[in-house]
C-alpha cells in the first residue's frame, strides 16, 4: 500500500486534501508490516488497522467501503495470480483501485473487462494522486464504474464450481475409458478412484484456504479423494483438516 499512502502525504502536504478526510484501513491478523507503515508518522494519518474481523463484517465494510483497495506484486511472478479477495470486491459493488499488479496482469484484464476497477503501477505516483482527488469528487474511479454484468456473472462461485466440476467429470470420464480399454471386462467398482492433490500456499485465515475448506467439507470428499499440501504451515485450517481425516502434509 506504500505508493498510496505516499500520494495521501503528498496531497495532505500540498493542502489539496484535509487530515481525516482519507483513511485507508486494514482488516487482517497479519498486520506486522501495516504496524511499522503506522509507525511513519506522514502514513499515521491515513492508516486504521482493524484487526482480524468476522467475514460478514468483512464483507460489511467492503459495502461501505468509498474504494476498495487492492494489493498485488508487478514482478513477473505476479502474472497468472487472480487472488479470491477480488471477487469478493467485484460483488460489494464499489470501485475498486489496485496498486502494485499490471494492467496486462490477469488481474488489470479482470478489472478492464467487467469495468469494475483500475490497475495502477507502484511507480505512477502522480496518476494515483490524480485519480484520489476525481474520485473525491464523485469522477475518477466513479466516473469509470460500468460494471459489464455478462463478464461480472462469469466469476460467480456457482459458475465457477460448476465448470470445476464438470472439468474434473470429464477428466475422470476419460480416466475411466482408458482403463476400460485395456481391460474389456473390468467392473466399474474396481476401477480406483480419482485422487486430487490441493496445493496451497500456507491455510491461515483467509479467502482461498476457507474456500478449499469449504470445497473439501461440502461434498467434493465424496466422488473424489483428496490431499492437500501446504507449502508453509498447517496454519489455522490445517487442524481442522486432520480432523475430517484429511491426508494433509507440510513442506517448508
């Protein structure tokens, strides 16, 4: 969030902004690098750390939200990365400003085609400052808001389960008839089930570890097998998956 709040300071310095007419706040358990941007005394100003919160009161304050803020790497790494959170802002229903990523990222292609949000580089320091002021004065990202609904209904977890389900039936169908082909009078019950290995970051509280959760408990244990393995820690879910007899494992 640094390029922002380097723009907040620059306006508040140059009068073009007052003091508490811009906050920017942060809802997360991991906030060890927010602390220390607090620690600044030109950040303090803008900063609210809010602290780890209920989803629903997650998805509260991105409704009440004047622009949501999202956070993205514009290394090369970054490419291909669509983070869950940004579907959840996608359907808050408020503009959404993005720094850090690339507007050819998948992320800048998202916000360009459902006309939800704009993508701003670490370095457009002046676009960003302008983009603040507008949007203060009901244009800017306001002013660019044109939710195209086709594109905003493709991203909808009901589509996208359904077309994740439909891949994986199709990849165990054809499973199943090359096995049958090698064995003409094989029983369908002999045929070994599909085992699917769910590779993850770390399983702390968030966005994607409470979906894979969510997908592992809620039906998806039934027609598949499933492990999963996390390339940090067992994090907050991972308990919770050696509970339901998960085969679970760590690398670090």
């Amino acid at each position: 969030p640094t390029p922002l709040l380097e723009a907040l300071a620059e306006l508040l310095n140059e009068k073009k902004i007052s003091k508490n007419s811009v906050t920017v706040d942060f809802y997360s358990s991991k906030i060890d690098f927010i602390k220390d941007l607090y620690d600044n005394p030109k950040f303090k100003p803008f900063i609210r750390i809010m602290g780890h919160v209920s989803r629903k009161k997650a998805l509260e304050a991105q409704r009440n939200a004047g622009l949501l803020l999202l956070l993205e790497t514009s290394q090369p790494e970054g490419r291909g990365v669509i983070t869950g959170k940004i579907f959840e802002y996608i359907a808050s229903g408020k503009p959404i400003i993005c720094v850090g990523s690339h507007p050819e990222f998948e992320i800048g292609k998202i916000l360009s085609t459902t006309g939800t949000g704009k993508v701003f580089l670490k370095n457009q320091l002046k676009e960003i400052k302008e983009i603040i002021i507008q949007s203060m004065l009901g244009k800017g990202l306001y002013e660019s808001y044109k939710p195209n609904f086709d594109e905003v209904v493709k991203f909808s977890r009901a589509r996208i389960a359904s077309q994740y389900y439909e891949l994986i039936k199709k990849l165990v169908s054809e499973k199943i008839v090359k096995i049958k082909s090698k064995f003409d009078k094989i029983s369908l019950d002999k045929i070994p089930s599909t085992t699917i290995t769910h590779i993850i970051t770390g399983l702390e509280r968030g966005g994607a570890e409470r979906s894979l959760y969510n997908l592992l408990t809620n039906g998806l244990e039934g027609p598949f097998k499933n492990r999963v393995i996390s390339l940090m820690s067992e994090g907050y879910y991972g308990p919770l998956l050696k509970k339901k007899r998960y085969t679970f494992g760590v690398f670090k």
